[in-house]
C-alpha cells in the first residue's frame, strides 16, 4: 500500500462525499440539506457550525502546528503539520457536517441537560427518529463557566452504493477565558459496493506556540 498522508486521506473522504450525492441523483433519495448558508437568524440548537468558524479564526490569528496521527487500515504516519486556515477548515471540516441548525432537522432532535461525575454540564441533542445521519451531539461545558470543553457527535449514511460512519470527540482548553482547541479526534468506518471496507482514525494535537 502506497505511503498514507493525512491530506490525500482527506482527499479520499471527499471522493466518498461524491458518491453519496451521485446516489442522491440516480436513486432519488432526498437529500439531508446540511447547508448553513440557508439557516434562519434562530438556531434551536447548539451552534457548532458557527463555534467551529470562531475556532477556526482563532488558529489562524496565531501561531500554531499540529502534530497528527493518521490510522487507515492499520497503517499509521505520523506528521507535524504547520497550521493556517486552510488545513484547520480542512481538519475540521467533518465536524461541521455535524451542525443540526438546519430548516429540515429542527424539532428532530429530543434535548437533554445533564452532569458530568465532575459537576460540569453536558448537554445532549439526541435524534428523535431514525434515518437521521448525526444520531447525537452532546456538548460538555466548563464547571465553573460556560465554555465548552469538550464535543462529541456520531454521524452515520447508508444507501444502496456505500455506508459510512464517524465518531467525533474534540477537547477544548481554557485560556484567556475562552475555549481554544486541544484536540481533535475521528474515527469511522467507510464500505463502498464491492470494496472492502476502511477502518480510519485520526488524532489532531494543537501545539501552541505563544
């Protein structure tokens, strides 16, 4: 197998993003409209599209690497990758797929407060119904403010060509009274029709260097 970098993996997911929507077309499912440009001034839910833009603007506005790890079907490399804006939208884009605040989705997802073994607050937003691709996104705050320190989200799509499923888990520090990005990890599975299967996981550590 030919030597796996973390940009020609992310490459590979965008190709299966294609596929899922030339299905779309030729099968007539009805799309999951996930874009944010649509949404209304009211966002029922957490706002993870625009949380991410505002993480985004911070990594860019200072100077940082990201030390990756990248595990696809047991083959792993390992990089330090300068970081701007580019790559962070890059990196972090399979989290904004996660944004629920979209016109089809709203009074879909049942919410829940609840707390964590250490007092800090975990809000739920689970899917009410099945056939929904993000079945979660539970957002943990801090336990003595309101920034968020941690965000996990399960995104799952099948259809007649391929089926494909992540799991996201970020941590966030605290600094400067505002939540900076810590780490970032997905881990998913992808089949296409009459291909083998693709177990991949890949971890993003910021390293600061101010």
């Amino acid at each position: 197998m030919n030597q796996i970098t973390f940009t020609s993996y992310f490459k590979f997911s965008f190709c299966y993003l294609i596929m899922g929507c030339s299905c779309i077309f030729f099968y007539g499912c009805e799309p999951l409209n996930l874009n944010t440009d649509e949404l209304t001034d009211e966002k029922p839910y957490f706002d993870l599209a625009g949380f991410i833009e505002q993480q985004i603007l911070i990594l860019d506005s200072i100077d940082t690497e990201a030390q990756v790890e990248a595990v696809v079907n047991q083959e792993t490399e390992n990089k330090i990758i300068e970081g701007d804006s580019t790559f962070w939208a890059e990196a972090l884009g399979f989290l904004k797929e996660s944004d629920i605040n979209v016109p089809n989705l709203r009074g879909r997802y049942q919410v829940s407060d609840s707390l964590a073994p250490d007092g800090s607050k975990i809000t739920s937003y689970q899917a009410s119904q099945k056939g929904l691709n993000i079945v979660y996104l539970n957002v943990k705050y801090g336990k003595d403010s309101e920034n968020v320190r941690q965000i996990e989200t399960f995104f799952q799509d099948r259809n007649l060509l391929y089926s494909t499923e992540r799991k996201i888990k970020v941590l966030f520090s605290n600094l400067e009274n505002e939540p900076r990005l810590a780490q970032y990890e997905v881990k998913g599975t992808q089949k296409m029709i009459l291909k083998d299967s693709i177990t991949y996981q890949d971890r993003i550590t910021v390293l600061y260097k101010n």
